[in-house]
C-alpha cells in the first residue's frame, strides 16, 4: 500500500464525462488499496473564461481580485471530482487551498509557496477518502486567496507530494509522456521511459513543456518521483526521479536524452564595439536593468581590426522591442557600428546526463549540423547541455538529424525499457 | 455620513453591463461620503447552472461538496464588483465568508448564521474602500464552506448589517418596494412606503416574495432598518422598521398594510371521525413525525350525530402526498369514514397592525367576501393577519374587493407619503 498524488490537468477534467473517468481512474487506485490524494485545474477553458470576465472592467485588474476570481475554477473542478468520487462509492472530500493551508506569499497571480500543513490532507486520508485538493491556488498570511500562476497545479501536485511524503507524483496530461524530441517534426521521437530531473529541467526550459518547470525544481529538491502519463490510456509514462535511482547499467547506455529546440528567441549583434574591459559589462548591465532576460552570449573576435570586436547575444521575442531600445541607446556609448537584428533563429540542444562520461558528445553534435550543411551561429553548453543556435529554417533538418545521429530513433534502439 | 449596507440580488449583478451598473451606484454613494459595504449574489441563473452540474454526480449529492460548489457563484461576482468599483476609481476590495469570517452551524445548503466577526469588514471600510462581501456563504467551525440556502444572500446582508451596526441595509431587487398586494392580481395595488418587521414578516411568510423571511427576523432582532428598492430605478422604496419609529399619526391611519395570497395549499378533510380527547392528537402527531407541516387546523362541529367529527387541515402542496398516506395509515385507527382533498384553494389574508387598535377587521373581512358570494372554507387568525381560506377560482375577486374594501387603492389613499 501506498500513498499516491494524482494530478489532472484542464483537458483531462474538461466535462462532466471526463470527470466522471478521472473518478474512475482514482477510484479503482484507491480501491487496490492505496491512500489517494487527486489535485485537479480548472476544467480547460474556465480560467480563461474568468479571465476575459475580469478585463471588461479594465486593462491590468487589481491582481488580487482577478486570484479571487480564478481560484473558483479550481474550486468548482474539486467538488464535482469529490462528487463523482462519491458517485463510485468512494468516499471522497475537496479541499481548498486555504483548508489545507497552502501558505504562499502575497505575490498575486504568480504566488510561491511558502508551506503546505498536511494536517487536514492527512486526516481525509485516514478516514478512508480521497481528498481532492484544488490546484493552483493557496492563501496568503492574511488570509487573502493567491493563485501560483499558470501551470500552477502542477507545482501544486509535487509541493503536496513533498509534503505528506507521497511514494509518487503522477501528472495525467494529453500526451503520455516525455519524448525524446517533439513528434510533429520527428516521427522517430519515441517515449523516454525515465529521465533525471536534471534533464527534466533543461528540456522543459527548453520548450518541451509537459511540466511546469517550478515543479520539477520542488520534485527534485524534495525527492519526489514524478510520473507524466495520459489521462486517456493506461499506459506507463515517463518516470522523473533522481539519478541514484538509475543503475549503473541505465547511465551508462543513455548518451543523451532527447533533442529540444525553441524558436522563441532573437538574436542581436552589435558591431564593431571597442574590445575593452567593462564594455560588454556596460551593454550587459544596461540590459538588465531593464528587466531584459538574455540567454546565449557570444563575443566574437575582433573582425574590423583597430581593437574591434562584435558581441551576439539572444534574448526571447517578447523581450526583443524592450532589447533593441536598450542597444540604441548604450551603444553609441561604447562605439558601436551597427545593430544587426535576425527573429529567424531556432536554438536547437541535446541533453542528457551521458555526456557527462561520454566525451566528444558536443563536437559530435556539430558533425552531425556539419554533414547537413548547417551553418551554426553561436554555441552555449553547460555539463548536461549543448545549445546551438542556427537559422530558423533548418528546425526539422537538424532535429531529425541529431536525433538519429544520437541512436534515439525508436528503429534504432534495440532495448526500450526501463 | 453613515454606514450603508447595499445588497444586490442575482437579476441585478445578472451580467457585465448591470454589475457595471451596481458599482456606479456603489461608487455614487461611497462619494457622497458614506461608507459601504456591499453584498452581492452569484449571477442570475449561475447557481442553478453549478447545481445542474452537481446532479450529474447522483440525485441527492453530498452537501458539503454543493456548498462548495455553490459558493463559487457569488465569489465571481464579488471579485467582478470589486474590480468594477474600482474601474470607477473607487478603492475596493472582496471578501469570501470565511475572510469575514460569517461562521455557522454546519447544516450544508441550509446552514444558520451562528456569528459574524466585524473586524476585516471594519478594516476595510477604516482604509476607505468599499468592501464587497460574498453572500449566501460563510464557514463552519472547522473551516468548511457553507450556504445559507435559497434567498440567503439577503440574510447574509441583514446579519452583516447588525455586527457592523449599519445605519440601514438597501435591499436592490428587481421590484421597487414592497406592495399593498400582487399589482399582477389588483392594479390598484400601491407601494408600502413604510411596514413594520411584523407585518413584513406576515406578508413574506403568505408568499410576497420580497425578502427573505430570516432576513427580516433577523433584522426585527437587531433594530435593523431595512430599505427594499429597486437596482434599476433611484425611487425610494419600502422601509421595513420597527413600530416605534412609526408616528402615533401614521399608526392612527393604518389599519391594514397589505392584502396576500397563497396558492400552494391543500385542504384535507377526515370525516366522521370520533370526537373524543386524544383523537386529533394522534392525527397530528403521526403528520409530524413524518415532518409534514400543517398549517391551518380547523375542527368542525360534528355534523353525522353520534359523538362524530370532521377535522380539516391545509399543508403545503408539496407535502400533500406524504399527509395523504399518513391520513391513510392513521386515519382507521380513530375512526375515519372519509378523506377528503382539494387542492384547488387558495389562502388570502389581511396583515397590518392596525387591527390590533381596530375592532372589527375581522368582520368587516368576512363581510367584503360574503358581499361578493366568497364562500369561506376555514379561518385562521393571528394578532396581526386573518386569514381566509376559499376556492382558488376566487384569488382575483377577494384580493380586489379586499384592497379597495380597506382602502388600500392608489386612488383612494389621500396621504400617501410617509
């Protein structure tokens, strides 16, 4: 017997016939014996619904109110859940974030928690029922009602796994697990049985997003496994947990753990800037000051001669408008020639723990963009991680190619399991 | 400056544009320099739309999951009004039953107030905003939600009016006021500009459903002045107060305030049955067991000879299927020869309690109706009502020839402002 959260997003809890089988579902864990614990979002649509509601009566609503409103969808999921629980015969009670006591700060709209008091949850679950805890929402010191802000109900999962020391975290989604690399541009992506948290973060950073990246942090941090799997099979998912849990014989077959790209960045480079100490740091300081996240940092050698140099960086598109105001204004500062702008990029990266004691996985990777005639435009790595930044063009070329190159095709894999 | 409560039900706070509606009026009399506190419903039909949703999960659902459920309704209206007020530049802020903290006795769907804090409404209006409190709901002792059932809202604002010793609670509905009878039976009725709590109480309780029956209890039990207005138009309305704000001259001219009816009664009448003590009794004891209200009693001479008896009783149309199998099982065992049972009758009834100093209302009623050939099945009576019960065919032709026979038609009255 064991203690299990089980986590239901929006479409999983879309109508009253898909609550009915997340009940099911819960009913029949509960039934092998189990104490179940079910986290639930509001059903899909409702947020938004509430949302659209609050902007009739202005352009940025009072944070606090627009939580106030948001936290009923969650609430109305919790219930209906309990009832279609209770419908099974199972006996079954919601919880809302302030029952619990889900204590975050008084950021609105994008609250972190603080505590979670497993008191009321450990009680539910020592009578016998299913407590159904509404996701996404918490209260803060004064009492005042917080949202965690989109994606929440997944931190909300794995903080309440952590919390009453669950044996697993499971997060019923719309796909059934983590791939090794996004199917709509490689068909030979296949399902990655278990994955390190480590790895976990950076594909989710990296725009595989099946899980809210705070909560893999708090998974990971507290040594809570979590299981990604469909709502809509019976299937087992992808199991992220700790590298401890893997045996010696799973790290050293894994090289790398699956291709992510992103296009959601931009690249700028400043040309012919003075090549001095403190000049990129003043380019670099003004960015931030303005709240200007930048991601890859290239600084390339002096091409103009005359102690001149061009520095790359690239930051996301919504921040690009908010960069370009920045550079016109410091790089007069610092001699800058021009400002070239490119929106036409994709970041392509490998990751996986492998290449930790595998060496030559990075020069392997640019062989592989090399044979494709990919031009590679800048470069970042960190110890289980390779980014390469290239023209938007070559997406699907370069995925599918570092992903054959890289053995992950399923055809090319000979033992799948875990 | 004082301290005004304003509630407003589901019809009026019923979409965006009339809750936009409800915060100009707020705001207006926030800015005439009072302070307010705001009670608002869930949105005209949202509470039977959550419900509905509940009845997918079983016909008689688990209440404290349809009190969750339910609660959610006036928790969207109170954000919106919050954020609508402060769309006028009006500082405002919503808070949920158990932020107040309005804390009841646990009966799910039909809890009673037990008390209310008046410490964070207090605050709120301290700071200068108007603070929009959630009807309907409040918490019970170990922090679940409840409701207040059906009309709640209006108890909500009556019981929050009292802790916080407002000067007058403005009840916004879709009528302008309270009125001498139903305008749809007799369109000589005229607005009540001033009742007392006993004669609303009596016109409530006999179906002019204008207030919530607690609501006014709850106010006749804290001197709290009531003003039933309409929300779409500025008209005063009807001021529901004590007797001794009324004037001897005001007392002096009123001898009846209204005329009601009711049609949702039975009569049911046992024949022959043995006139001997213990006997009605033993009728009205087995009807109670079985929680079957009664409402008027009537214990006709007996007419067969021989020491025999008719008992006739009206219960709620509602109940009549459950008083006939009580009757059946029961009425052998003292004697029954016959049920009779007609559901094709009406209650009307005169209130005011003018008839105290008056002699002879009751009579000068029973006059008005034999002028009109209104035969009377049963009489009851209080120290403030008589009430007739006839054939339902005659609602029209008593209520009329009541309200002009007492002078109550708008051309009639002389004086009409208070």
């Amino acid at each position: 017997m064991s203690l299990v959260v089980m986590k239901f997003g929006g479409t999983s809890v879309g109508n009253v016939e898909r609550i009915r089988n997340v009940a099911q579902r819960c009913a029949r864990v509960r039934r092998e014996g189990h104490d179940v614990v079910v986290i639930v979002s509001a059903m899909a649509g409702e947020t938004n619904r509430l949302l659209a509601r609050a902007h009739e009566f202005g352009e940025i609503p009072d944070p606090r109110e627009m939580d106030a409103l948001a936290a009923t969808g969650e609430q109305v999921t919790a219930a209906l859940t309990a009832l279609a629980l209770q419908q099974q015969g199972v006996a079954a009670r919601s919880l809302l974030g302030h029952q619990v006591r889900i204590l975050t700060d008084d950021a609105f709209t994008k609250a972190r928690i603080r505590a979670i008091d497993d008191t009321r949850i450990t009680e539910v679950t020592r009578q016998g029922a299913v407590c159904v805890v509404a996701g996404f929402q918490g209260v803060d010191d004064a009492g005042n009602i917080t949202t965690l802000g989109r994606g929440g109900s997944d931190t909300s999962a794995v903080a309440i796994a952590a919390a009453i020391d669950a044996d697993v975290c499971e997060i019923y989604t719309d796909v059934d697990g983590v791939y090794t690399t996004d199917p709509n541009v490689s068909p030979a992506a296949r399902k990655i049985p278990r994955i390190t948290y480590e790895e976990m973060l950076e594909l989710a950073s990296l725009g595989a997003k099946v899980l809210q990246i705070r909560s893999v942090e708090i998974a990971m941090k507290y040594g809570v496994p979590i299981h990604v799997r469909s709502s809509f099979s019976d299937a087992e998912g992808t199991i992220v947990t700790s590298e401890d849990k893997f045996s010696r014989a799973d790290m050293e077959a894994m090289t790398i753990a699956g291709v992510a790209y992103d296009k959601n960045e931009a690249k700028l480079t400043l040309t012919g800037v003075e090549d001095m100490p403190g000049v990129v740091a003043k380019v670099f300081g003004a960015l931030a000051e303005k709240h200007v996240s930048v991601d890859m940092i290239i600084q390339n050698v002096a091409t103009g001669g005359a102690g001149l140099t061009d520095v790359t960086f690239t930051v996301t598109k919504a921040d690009l408008a908010r960069a370009k105001a920045v550079i016109n204004d410091v790089g007069p500062k610092v001699g800058m020639k021009g400002l070239l702008v490119d929106d036409q990029v994709v970041k392509v990266s490998i990751v996986g723990l492998g290449m930790r004691s595998h060496a030559g996985i990075a020069a392997k990777m640019f062989q592989l963009l090399a044979a494709e005639g990919i031009n590679i435009q800048a470069i970042s790595t960190s110890e289980i991680k390779v980014s390469c930044l290239m023209a938007a063009k070559y997406t699907e070329l370069a995925v599918r190619a570092l992903h054959t190159g890289f053995g992950l095709d399923a055809a090319t894999v000979k033992e799948e399991s875990a």
